[in-house]
C-alpha cells in the first residue's frame, strides 16, 4: 500500500537562506507520526510546505497519489489535508461559533448537528463557550477550538504543530488524549512537538529533524528507547 502523504526531498529556502535541506517523510493511511527537533530545526517549514503555504524549491509533497507542491492551500484543504498552525490562527474577534464555520467554509453544506455533537464531545467546554469571542477563551480551550475548527473540513490527514505549547500539564493530557480519539475514529496525523515524551508515547512511528535534516525515524518504541534520543530529548 502506498502512504497517504509522502514528502521527497524537499527544500526550502526563506529568501536565499535554506531552511530544509531535502526532506524525506512518509506517513501511512491511520498513522499517528510525529516529527520532533529542536527549536528552529525546521518543523514548522515541512507542515507549511505539505499545506501549500511554502513552495518547495525542490522535491515534491504527494497526497493520495498526487502532486500537490505548488498547488495552493485551500485547495489542498479541500482534497483533505488540514492544518492546524503554531499559534492556532484562530480569529479573536470572532465567536467560536463562527470560527468553526470557518473551518466548514470549503464545504457545500453546513455543519450538521452531528458535528457540533462530536466536537462537544471531545471537548465538553466548548459547548458552553460556543456563542463567546474567542479570544476570550483560555489558551487551552484555544487549542481545542483550533483542531475542532480543522476537523470541520472533514480531513483525512490532519497537520497539527505544537499543540502542547504553553498549556498546562492537565491541558496537555487532555489535547494529546483528544488526538488519540480523533486518530482512533480514522484521522491520519502528523504532529509537531517539542514535548518529545508526550509525543513518543502519543504516536505510532517518529521522524527526528535537526537543522533542516531528518536524521534519524525509527517505531516510536524504538525512539523512545534510543539512548541518543533519551539524551538529546527526554531529559536523560
Ligand atoms: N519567515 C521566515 N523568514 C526567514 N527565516 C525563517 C522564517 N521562518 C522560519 N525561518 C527559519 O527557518 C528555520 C526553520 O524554522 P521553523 O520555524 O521551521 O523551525 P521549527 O522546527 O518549527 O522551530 P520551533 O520549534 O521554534 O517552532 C529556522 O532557522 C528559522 O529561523
Ligand atoms: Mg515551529
């Protein structure tokens, strides 16, 4: 079987400054894969590449057997890929309502009751929060919103980068559980993190990016076992 998503040497530069020296990826249809680093490694460049927000100077992203460097990115949202960005790009001003039809907008039909119930769901709280600003929602609930608002396009790979970031431990537990659900239910995803324990224990396989290379994907088992990865990312 051929993977769902596929990167191939791709190369990205910012200006004349290079940023990903060849990247090589490959992620299965019901996979979770995650790709770990340090800061500036290059995650963040591979995810804006596969979701069209970067073009590769070389090499090419496939998706279900297509080309899709170069194609734009709302285009490839509405073949299937959805990106859930560093930050969550959600809209403050906005309600959260209105954020999660925006995630629906590519589609010809409107949210339907079981979607909003599947999304409460996985997370209970936006029920309550659903007619409130989003941007008066805690960084946490942020987070939930984003993936919700991403699940609205109907993904079949699901980009998430840094999901973790800046929440607390408890908030953690509940977003990576949430990914397992939402991976569970048939999602392919590949997540970016910086928290390497919660993703190696969270996720099937893992690519290792240092310096706009990979430079090591193994079972996360594997990983996790890895003395150099220990080291070099788990603190021991
Ligand atoms: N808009 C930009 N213009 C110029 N250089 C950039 C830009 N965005 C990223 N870079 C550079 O590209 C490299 C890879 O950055 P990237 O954001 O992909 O790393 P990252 O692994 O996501 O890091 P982090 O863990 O800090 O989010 C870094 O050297 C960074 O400084
Ligand atoms: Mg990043």
């Amino acid at each position: 079987m051929s993977p769902i998503l596929s990167v191939s040497g791709i190369e990205v530069s910012y200006g004349t400054i290079p940023a990903l020296h060849g990247i090589d990826l490959e992620v299965e249809k019901g996979e979770i894969v995650t790709l770990i680093g340090a800061n500036g490694a290059g995650k963040t460049t591979t995810l804006r590449t596969i979701s069209g927000l970067l073009k590769p100077r070389k090499g090419s992203v496939t998706f279900n057997g297509k080309n899709i460097s170069g194609v734009k990115p709302h285009i490839i949202t509405g073949m299937g890929v959805s990106h859930v960005p560093e930050g969550r790009g959600i809209f403050s001003n906005l309600t959260v309502n209105d954020n999660l039809e925006l995630g629906a907008y590519l589609r010809k039909d409107k949210i339907t009751k079981e979607e909003y119930e599947r999304v409460f769901t996985l997370f209970p709280v936006l029920r309550e929060r659903i007619k409130q600003s989003a941007g008066t929602l805690s960084g946490g609930e942020q987070q939930m919103l984003a993936i919700s608002r991403a699940l609205m396009s109907k993904p079949q790979v699901l980009l998430l980068d840094e999901p973790s970031l800046g929440l607390a431990p408890q908030m953690v537990q509940t977003i990576f559980r949430v990914i397992r659900e939402i991976n569970a239910e048939g999602t392919t995803i590949l997540l970016v993190e910086q928290n390497a324990h919660m993703a190696l224990t969270t996720a099937h396989r893992g690519y290792v990016m240092e310096t706009g290379r990979i430079i090591l994907t193994d079972s996360t088992k594997a990983l996790l076992a890895s003395d150099r990865i220990k080291k070099a990312y788990l603190g021991g």
